[in-house]
C-alpha cells in the first residue's frame, strides 16, 4: 500500500510540482493544504503518513504549524522546506526539533 503524503504550500505551482515528485516515487498524495491552518485543520481525517510543509506561508506559516501537527499526529514525521532559505529560517527549524538539514533547504522532524 502506497504511503499517503499531506502536501502544505501556499503556491498552487510548487503544490503541484510535489504531488508529481511523490507520485512519481511510489506515495500517495492524501491530501493539499494552502497554509498551516488548513493543514491543522485537516491533517487528524487525512491521516498521512509523511507532512511536507512549507516555512513561509499566510494565515499559519510551517514553523507554527508544525508543534501543532505534531501534538495532533506525534508518530507522523514532517518535512519542513522552504525555496528562500536563511539562517534565521534554518535555526527556528532545528528549534522546532528537526534532526536534520536536506540539501540545505529542507529540514525533517521525525515521528516520535
């Protein structure tokens, strides 16, 4: 059985370009979320596998969502990412527990 994959970006192009990335590697894609409050709000039915989750995004951007994913899913790991990387970004990451650093614009937290 396919993983299924909950894909969280703001920009329907990059939400797209994942969706064939993932596809096109055997997942599922469970669900698409336009921001962290859509992705909190939908993620407990969905029930995915693997969260791919934007940094910066409206409304409820992927720093703050991810604590609340991760309360709601603890055993779901979370990849945070973003296309504009800082230092800034790159540290509030780790902060959010991430253990490491993919191609120095992702970052991955693990399910507990």
């Amino acid at each position: 059985m396919a993983k299924g994959v909950l894909l969280v970006d703001d920009n329907l192009l990059v939400r797209k370009t994942l969706r064939h990335i993932f596809e096109d590697a055997g997942f599922e894609i469970c669900g698409e979320a336009g921001d962290g409050t859509q992705a909190v709000d939908q993620a407990p039915t969905l029930r995915p596998d693997l969260i791919v989750l934007d940094l910066s995004m409206p409304s409820l951007n992927g720093l703050q969502a991810a604590p609340l994913l991760r309360r709601a899913l603890p055993d779901v790991p979370i990849i945070l990412f973003t296309i504009y990387p800082t230092t800034a970004l790159q540290q509030n990451a780790k902060n959010a527990g991430d253990l490491g650093d993919l191609q120095g614009h992702c970052h991955f937290l693990p399910g507990e």
